[in-house]
C-alpha cells in the first residue's frame, strides 16, 4: 500500500494514499483490527456503514479481512431515500447487501426501509440505534460536504434528532447521477430518511473514506475551512477519534497541522 502522507488537522487524523484500492485496503484493516480489538472486549459491536461507490474498495477489502466474527457485529446503514420501491436498486440497503451484508452475515442488520410514514420510520430506526453505543461509523464525504443525507441547507451540529427526514439539496442530487446510481436528476429522489450529524460523531470510532476526483473540493473544504454547517464535514475535525482516508485524485497535498 503505498501511503504518500499522513498527520493531523485540528483532531483529525489523516492519511493520503496512491490510489483508491491503496486507500481501501488501508482502511479496511484499520476496520478489523478494531473490530477483533473490540470483540475481545465485549459481546457484540454496533456499526452503522455508509453506501455508496466511494466505499466500493473499502468494502471488497474487509469482507476479505480473516479472524471477524461477524455473528456479534450489528449493523445500521446511515440513510435512505423516501418513496423507492422495495426492490429498487438505487436503494441504500441494497448496495450494503450486495456489497457486505449477504456475504459477512452480521449477526443483526438493521435496514432503512424505504416505504412506510416517514416520520414512524425515524422514530423506529432512532430506538434501535439509542439502544446501546455506537462503536463504529464507517462513512464518507459528499460532493457538497454532507455527512449521510445531512446537506449544508438541513445540517445541524447540535440536532435534537437522531433520526430525520430531510430534503435533499439540488448538488446531493447530482452526485447520484454523477456516481451512475441514477440516470437523470429527475430520477432522484427529493427526500429521505437520514442519522443526524450528532447520531453520526456519537460513534466512539469513525472511519472516513473519501477518494476520488469528485470529492476534491469536498475534501479541500473539510480540510481547510471554519468548522460550519456550510461544510458539514469539517465537524470531524472535533471528533476525539476519527481517520480520514483519501487519495491523491480526491487531495493532491495536504499541509498538516
């Protein structure tokens, strides 16, 4: 793996890498040996994982990771979109289960569904999530800088909710096009259901993998700007233990602090 830079900024740990499959595979142990650090600990681990292509390499890389007993991990995903079919690809919960889910088999999968009243959904999903701690969040960074659903119009640092229903901004849109889960804008959704920034940096330990061309300014601003909902992600920078994982496309240089 060819690791080209790492440090921190503010509390942010960093780490910058040749090429997506490096960064994936990088992450993806530091993933495991959490969760084996964590199972001999306690009984089970609660993760919440994000869906979408950016976590494509992460993902292939630690359904490959030997010695997880994925029996006492339960899982949540972060969002989903409101009003898809149950079958509909484009689904959330459908990504995570091609990609993780069918093949690890967790010992609980907690899905977003994506039909149903919106607000008993939130209500639902929140219990189980409020059930216990949050070990592990494994997440990325939007085009715009959101975190889950959370877009620069609807996000909020000190969030009553743990769970909500949010509008999606017009650029959190594109980038479902962009990354080819929709074929026209028209085609995407304008609601769903998502966790909240705080539900999100609850997690005693958060993963962040963000390569890619598309997310330079994302990454540049989560980097380098006041710590604002104008750019959700900059709120990791305040979490006591959090690794960003990126590339070259995604952050051609970084000054550490």
């Amino acid at each position: 793996m060819t690791l080209l830079q790492q440090g921190t900024r503010d509390r942010l740990r960093i780490k910058r890498f040749a090429s997506r499959a490096a960064l994936g595979a990088d992450a993806a142990q530091d993933v495991a040996a959490f969760l084996r650090q964590r199972l001999s600990e306690q009984h089970v681990v609660r993760m919440v994982f994000a869906a979408a292509p950016s976590q494509n390499e992460f993902l292939a890389a630690l359904v490959a990771a030997k010695d997880i007993d994925w029996s006492r991990i339960h899982a949540f995903h972060m969002d989903e979109y409101i009003g898809l079919d149950a079958d509909a690809p484009q689904r959330f919960s459908h990504f995570l289960r091609q990609k993780l889910f069918d093949v690890v088999q967790p010992g609980e999968i907690h899905l977003i569904p994506s039909c149903g009243d919106p607000a008993e959904i939130c209500a639902d999903y929140a219990k189980k999530l409020n059930a216990a701690p949050i070990d592990a969040v494994c997440l990325g960074i939007g085009e715009n800088g959101h975190l889950a659903f959370n877009d620069p119009p609807v996000a909020d640092f000190s969030d009553p909710l743990t769970v909500k229903v949010v509008q999606l901004d017009d650029a959190c849109r594109q980038q479902q096009v962009n990354d080819g889960c929709f074929a026209t804008f028209a085609a995407v959704p304008t609601h769903a259901v998502t966790l909240t920034i705080p539900a999100l940096m609850s997690g005693t330990r958060l993963f962040c993998m963000v390569p890619g061309a598309t997310k330079r300014a994302a990454v540049r601003a989560t980097l380098n700007d006041a710590i604002s909902t104008a750019c959700p992600a900059t709120c990791l920078r305040q979490h006591a233990d959090c690794t960003l994982y990126t590339d070259s496309d995604a952050c051609p240089e970084v000054t550490f602090d």
